[in-house]
C-alpha cells in the first residue's frame, strides 16, 4: 500500500461498502469526524494508529479492502481535471535554497503533520474555572504551534522566510530573534522546537493544576 496500512480510496470505498456514514464511521473508530472526511478525500495524512483503527475496524466487519477496491476502480480523470489539480497544487519553491535545507524543512513539516493529526483526535476536557481545562489549552496551543510553524516553513521554502533575524540592536531582542533562533535550530536538526513537545506541556499544565 506505499506506506498507507489503508489508504484514502479503501478507507471510502469500505465505509460506503457498510452503508455508513461518516459519523457513523467516526463514532466507531473513535476519529474525529472532519478528520475521516479530509483523508478520504485526500486531503490530510493519517496517522499510522489511526490507520489501524480503521483496518482493523474494516476487518471486523468483513471488508477485503485489497479487493474492495481492486472491484471497483475509481474512474480515470479527464485531461481537464488532471490540468486542473497541477495548477492547483502547483507552488514553486525557491532555487536558492540549499537541498539539505530543503530535506530538512519538508522532514520537519511531515513531522508536524503528524503531530497536529494526533491532536486533532485528542479528547477534551471541561475545566471548573474556564471553559476548557488546562490540558485542552495546552494541546489548543501546541496544535496552533504546529499549523503556525508549517506555515513558516512554507514560506521559507517559497523564498519568503518570515523568521530572517533582525538586526543587531544591543541587548535588546524582539520576538522576531526568538522566532529566528527557533526556525535555525529547527532546520539545522539539533533539537526539535519548543512547540514539537505538545504532549509534555500538557503534563505539565496538569501538574501545576
């Protein structure tokens, strides 16, 4: 299956096999139902774990995905259509990037994906003070840490790179050097950045609480 335990087309293809809808599906693995959506449309990754609920779930119900789909093949797109997504999906990226640079950047924004798929199924938890408690906030603001850093790595890619130090200004710094040193270490692969951690500023949240 290319590196998918069951990919986008199975996971559609059986889903509608069951008579199922997609809160159905989503109530049974227990996968956000926006999530379930986007990835048999092929819109966002799925996490391996993820991936297995849906294989094994499918399996128990007596679905041969392999030949679910090998059955009924999903139609040939037009030229139009096949036009149509290059220009789409098509981002130029810039030529004066180093290739490392670029491996290291695409590395770290699979990564990341990975990460926000995992804290998009995360439960959450009503606090006694405020709405949400202190784990949900910390796992809201590591999963914005996370769409925020794609972003700059995007960019960085495009040749727009939001994150250039300023310059130097006596002992003062702006939240612009803080970003910098973040987005160089990232690249550079020493550590992983503050925001890669969602899970232990959750614990930590939950133990001040």
């Amino acid at each position: 299956m290319s590196g998918f335990l069951i990919t986008p087309a199975q996971a559609r293809a059986a889903r509608q096999s069951l008579g199922l809808s997609l809160k159905q599906i989503s109530d049974a693995t227990n996968i956000n139902r926006s999530y379930v959506s986007m990835f048999e449309n092929g819109k966002m990754p799925l996490a391996q774990k993820y991936q297995r609920a849906f294989v094994d779930y499918f399996t128990s119900r007596g679905v041969d995905l392999d030949a679910l789909v090998a059955a009924a093949p999903a139609p040939a797109p037009s030229v139009a259509q096949v036009a149509q997504g290059m220009l789409r999906r098509c981002f130029f990226l810039s030529n004066d990037l180093p290739e490392a640079q670029y491996q290291r950047a695409i590395e770290q924004m699979e990564q990341n994906d990975e990460r926000i798929a995992e804290l998009l199924n995360a439960a959450v938890g009503r606090g006694l003070l405020s709405e949400w408690d202190t784990a949900t906030e910390a796992d809201q603001r590591a999963l914005f840490g996370f769409l925020a850093a794609n972003y700059l790595l995007f960019r960085m890619l495009q040749g727009h790179n939001i994150a250039s130090p300023r310059p130097e200004s006596g002992d003062e710094k702006t939240q612009a050097d803080l970003l910098a040193d973040w987005f160089k270490v990232t690249l550079d692969g020493d550590v992983e950045p503050q925001a890669a951690a969602p899970e232990h500023a959750a614990e930590e949240a939950s133990t001040q609480s």
